[in-house]
C-alpha cells in the first residue's frame, strides 16, 4: 500500500470511530509501528488529526486550533488587531507596577506603547525581554527554565515554582483560543506556567485578539471567569461580545 492510500485509510478508520491506538492502525493497515507513528506525525502537520499518547484523534470540527504556528509564522498574523491589543495593555500599565507579561507576539509589542517613567516587568518569554532589555525605565526580571523555540516562552519546574513564590499587581497572559468559559492553548507546559501566574496576581487580564474568540485549541488552562478582564480589539462582532460580556468584563 502506498503512502497516500495507507494515510487515507487511516483517516477513514478515524472518521469512523474518533480515537485509534496505534496499535490498532497497525493491526487494521498491516504496517508497521514506526509507519503509523511516521504518517500521524505528516497528518497532524497537515491539520487532518491530532496525535496524543498512544495514538490520534479525530478533529473536532473547524473551531479547533490545529497547529501551533512559530513565533515567525505568528508575527504578521492580524497584525493591525494586535497592535490595538498592544497599545490597550500599555494603557492598564502604570508607573510603580510590579507587571507579568506573559509569552505571545500581541504581548509583545506593547512596550513600543508604554508611556509609564517605571514599572518591574518580568516576563517567561526571551521575545518580550529582549523588547525590554536595553531600557533604564524598567527593572527587568526574566523567569528561566525548560525554552519552548516555538514561542520563545520558558515554562516547566523551574518556571512554574519562580512564578508561584512571587507576587505581581497585574498580569497578562495571551491565548490561543477562547470558547465559552475555557481559555486555552496549544502545550499543557506552557499553560501550567500560565495558570500559576494568574494565580499569582492581584488582577489578571487575558488576551485575545477577536479571531481567537469562540475557538478552543489544545489545553484548557484557565477559566475565563476567573479572570478580572478580557482585553481585545474594537472589530469584535457584536453578537461575540454580547456572548463574552456575561462571562468576564470586556476592554476594547
């Protein structure tokens, strides 16, 4: 059987039934271990399934974020949008703030806004400290730890026992999706990291620009009603703000 019928005789045994272990691909196809590991890795990159331990799942439909993009891939994405996310954090930041500003390429941009003479900004994302690095007005703390090069954020043991010892005034943790009452991204390390932190703060702020909203991608970290406020763009439709609005006071 060549690739394309084996990968698509897999699809259609996922169809069917929504989970698969591996070892029943292998059995069903007559391939072997290392043929089905290799295909569900090339179909998870073409969006068609996601893998978990010990097999794959179907996709649940197209409000599913299916593929983590880089932080290259993210930079110009929405680009406008997030640069009026950006300048409405700077605005909730003022001078004598003990500030997180967690990993994500909206979060980012806002120091090119902040207008404060001071703030302590710490950070578990090497993209936002090197914004920060050269500029007197800021004490600078970078959290360490296992580095995620996909988005630039330090997250595991090390990181989440720093950020659950300390307290900050505000922090902003951006997402990858948001349905309902579930914040969620794409690596369970990265959300840990960012469940401790919220924890950690006096108020807490979630960021999303509106294309994240009514989208779920991997892990639910956090609960959108435990938070203090969801900072997004003005372009929200209405009908998905009037949704959000009963669940967590909105900025825009």
């Amino acid at each position: 059987m060549i690739k394309e019928e084996r990968q698509k005789a897999l699809l259609d045994l996922l169809d069917k039934k929504k989970f698969l272990k591996v070892s029943e691909i292998t059995e069903k196809i007559n391939v072997t271990e290392m043929t089905v590991r290799r295909d569900l890795k090339e179909l998870e990159q073409q969006g068609k399934l996601i893998r978990v331990h010990g097999g794959a799942k179907a996709v649940k439909g197209s409000d599913l974020t299916l593929l983590e993009l880089s932080h290259i891939e993210k930079k110009n994405i929405h680009l406008s949008e997030k640069e009026e996310v950006a300048r409405t954090i700077a605005n909730q930041i003022e001078t004598g703030d003990t500030v997180f500003l967690g990993p994500g390429t909206t979060i980012e941009l806002v120091y090119d806004y902040l207008t404060c003479d001071f703030a302590k900004v710490i950070t578990n994302s090497i993209h936002v400290f090197d914004k920060f690095k050269n500029d007197s007005r800021f004490e600078l703390v970078l959290i360490g730890g296992s580095y995620r090069s996909k988005t630039g954020a330090f997250v595991g043991t090390i990181a989440n026992d720093t950020v659950a010892s300390i307290q900050v005034h505000k922090a902003f943790i951006g997402v990858n999706g948001i349905l309902d009452n579930f914040v969620t991204n794409s690596n369970e390390d990265e959300g840990v990291t960012q469940r401790t932190i919220l924890q950690s703060a006096h108020t807490k702020y979630i960021i999303a620009d509106h294309f994240k909203l009514d989208k779920q991608d991997f892990y639910k970290f956090y609960s959108l009603s435990d938070a203090d406020y969801l900072i997004t763009d003005q372009t929200i439709p209405e009908e998905i703000y009037e949704k959000y609005e009963k669940i967590i006071q909105i900025i825009n």
